[in-house]
C-alpha cells in the first residue's frame, strides 16, 4: 500500500506546480486572448492534480471517488470553451471544477461518517 500511495505523489506535486504555473501566466496577462500553450497549462495542472489524489485514494481507499472521475470529466468539457475566454476567467472556471469536487467529497465524507455514528454495530453495543 505504501509504494501505491509513493506512485500518486508525483502527480499530484506535478499538478500543484503546473497550477502555480498556470496561475502566474493567467495573473501576468488576464486580459485578451487565451492560446493554446495557456490553456493545457490552465487545464493540466488541476488534471494532474485530481489524477494524482484519485490514484492516491485508490491505493489507499481501494476505491476511486466518483468526485474526481466527475472533475475529470468537467475538465475535459472547458477544453472547446478554453480559446473564447480570457485567461483569468478561464482559470477561474479551472479552479471551480477544484471547489466542486472538494465540496463534493467533504459532503460525501460528511455523510458516510453521520451513516457510521447513526449504525452502531451490533459488536460495540453492550450486553443486556
């Protein structure tokens, strides 16, 4: 499990990085015209991202979590968006895809620890 959970780091630093890359591209010219270059920078750093936790959550977990599959996916649907828009506000719309996927999973998390408390088992109820 250890050397599954050491294979999802590079992606996930990688999407960090690239991210910060992309952000200084869109900050240092939010105005006019987004190419190419800028956005697979703009997509690719969340891509590598979410790629990177959804193999760290699957190697650890033993499942993926359809929050990250769904971000993918979201990020894949920006790409013919991706040349109409300015920089900043394709960034923004990048970084949305982030927020929706982590409120997703905080609130799938939220419910499956309420499940859990709401269904003692039968081992950890006393005798009587």
């Amino acid at each position: 499990m250890l050397a599954g959970a050491a294979r999802s780091r590079p992606p996930l630093v990688a999407g960090i990085i690239v991210a910060a890359a992309g952000d200084e591209l869109a900050l240092a010219h939010p105005d006019g015209h987004t190419d190419i270059k800028m956005a697979a920078v703009l997509l690719a750093g969340p891509a590598l991202y979410l790629f990177g936790n959804l193999l760290f959550k699957r190697e650890t977990a033993n499942q993926p979590t359809l929050s990250h599959v769904v971000g993918l996916a979201l990020l894949g649907v920006l790409i013919p968006v991706s040349l109409a828009l300015q920089p900043l506000a394709f960034s923004a719309l990048a970084t949305l895809v982030l927020v929706v996927v982590a409120v997703w999973e905080t609130l799938s998390l939220r419910g499956s620890k309420v499940e859990a408390v709401a269904e003692p088992s039968r081992e950890n109820m006393p005798a009587g």
